[in-house]
C-alpha cells in the first residue's frame, strides 16, 4: 500500500497536530497544512495532494465553500469533511459541494483510519 | 439534566425559556462528551442561574462563539485555569514530548473544546431546516469585557467538573454588546 499525500485543512494548531500525528503514523505524509478556506484552495493548486481533511468552521472563507471552489476546478479531489459540526444539513451540504465523506470530532485515530481507507479503495 | 434551576428564570422576547433550556442542555451533554473524551474530565453537575448583568469571564480563558439563526445565541465558555490545565494536558499528552512548552496550545485547546461542544449541539438544537452556523471561536484577553446592554437578556450555567470550574453564559446574538467587546471581536 502506497502513502498518501494529504493536505489537512483546520483553524486549530491542536487539531492540525493530531491528525498529522495520527497520518503518519498510518504512513501517509502530510504535504501541506492551512488555516482558512482561501488557504485551502490555494494550496490545494500547489500541492495537489490525494488526499484533504478538511474543516467546517474556519475564517473568512469556511469548509463547505473551500470544498466547492476545489472540487469546480478539481473535480477527481477527494475530500473528507473533518468537522465537530453533527447536524444533518450542514453535512448533506458538504456532500453536496463534492465531499466524499466525512469524519465528527473528536478525532479518534480508528475512525481516522477507517475513512482514509475508503478514501484510499476509492482512490485505486 | 441539571442538578437545579433557580426560580425566576425567564426571559424577554423571542429568546425564551424553551430555547435557552434547549441551549443548555445540548451545551451541558455535549460539554461533558467533549471532555471526557478529549481529557478523561468528568462533569458533575450543570446548574442554571437567573440572568446575570455581564458574560460571566472570571477565569483564566474566555472563549466566545456565535450560533447562527435560527438559534442566534452569542455563547461564552470561561475556563477555571485548574480546568485547563487537564483539559490541554489531556488534548496535548499524547502528541506533544515531556518537556515541550504547551503554551501554544493553552488557547487553542479550549476554544477547540468550544468548537467542539457546540458544533456536536447543533444536531440537537431547533433548525427549522436550516444549516445553524457556526462562528469561529474566538478567546477573549484580559482587557475584554461583555457587558450587558440595558435590554439584552443573559443567561448562566456553571458546570462543575472533577478538574474545576466551567461558566456557560448565553446571550440573545440580536441584543449587540457595547464596547470593547464589538470593537475587538
């Protein structure tokens, strides 16, 4: 099984810690990191990475529209909502922009691994 | 869910009793999912108090947050500093080495709790079909202070837990606050 290049996308240092923590040491690497939407979708053009985790809740431009502008210019993108946001609308929303998938904090590594891997049998 | 209610709690306007009992009980069950959890906290108790004149912000960090409509509730979580001290040793122990400076994290870590708790409650909050918003939170500094406009309604909750001490105030987001809070947040 190959590495996956992951970008993840939080507003908080220490969520961005942990699942750097947790991607490597599943042995995927983590290419990149932002802090805001904008942040996201500029790196994403840099980076194409296989894989973004990404946040709801950040400033300025916010997951759910970071999702929709990379997935417009990039539609094979696979991204995994990575959200402590539990209602129904606001996720079909995040399906609905291009998410794969998503994951509610608190992150614990097992679900981590679980989605990656599906992203990973959708990915080939 | 609380331990009491005090008598006299009611409110003004469309920010009524139903609403903010229904806010603070999501707050407190999601509160007590949070940081036990993240830390291996354990909540006691979650009590209500009548409206109180300013956000309660005694402790050592204050984190804000703003619920969008149709909830529209201002929320401020203020963390005893024994209380955030396990809550970033928690959240921060398996990551970080013995020895590396935690600093960083002390604000990061709470208002990620915040995140955290509210996020998670907006599955049990009232939404009319609506995506309830949720802002980014934001820590207050020493030099910042919510004080109750003449007609804004404010609710409190203290959630005690086996680390310290936690005040929950909740506030009608239509009712602005007066300065400095809207000038720095």
């Amino acid at each position: 099984m190959s590495a996956l290049r992951v970008l993840v996308v939080d507003d908080s240092l220490i969520t961005v810690t942990k699942i750097t923590t947790i991607l490597t040491d599943l042995g995927h690497a983590v290419v990149g990191t932002a802090g805001t939407g904008e942040g996201a979708v500029e790196s994403y053009r840099h980076l194409t990475p296989d894989l973004v985790t990404m946040d709801i809740t950040m400033p300025d431009m916010d997951g759910v529209e970071a999702t929709r502008m990379i997935i417009n210019e990039f539609p094979d993108a696979t991204i995994i909502m990575v959200t402590s946001h539990g209602q129904e609308r606001l996720l079909f929303n995040s399906l609905e922009a291009g998410a794969k998938g998503y994951l509610l904090k608190p992150i614990k590594r097992d679900k981590l691994a679980r989605i990656i891997e599906k992203a990973r049998t959708r990915l080939g | 869910m609380y331990g009491r209610k005090a008598p006299g709690f009611s409110s003004e306007g469309g920010f009524g009793d139903a609403l903010i009992q229904h806010l603070f009980d999501s707050i407190l069950s999601r509160t007590r999912q949070v940081l036990s959890e993240e830390a291996g906290i354990t909540v006691r108790d979650g009590t209500v108090a009548s409206r109180a004149a300013d956000i309660r912000r005694p402790h050592a960090v204050t984190v804000l947050a703003t619920l969008g409509a149709p909830v529209s509730a201002l929320v401020a979580f203020s963390f005893e500093e024994p209380l955030l001290e396990s809550l970033v040793e928690g959240m921060t122990g398996p990551l970080i080495m013995d020895g590396d400076d935690v600093g960083p994290y002390r604000e990061d870590c709470a208002a990620e709790a915040v995140n955290m708790a509210l996020g998670l409650g907006t599955a049990d909050l009232p939404s009319g079909g609506m995506a309830i918003s949720l802002s980014p939170p934001v820590v207050l500094d020493n030099t910042q202070w919510a004080h109750r406009n003449r007609d804004a309604f404010i609710a409190t909750m203290r959630v005690i837990t086996d680390k310290g001490v936690l005040d929950v105030s909740v506030a009608d987001a239509r009712d602005p606050l007066d300065a400095p809070i809207n000038s720095k947040v």
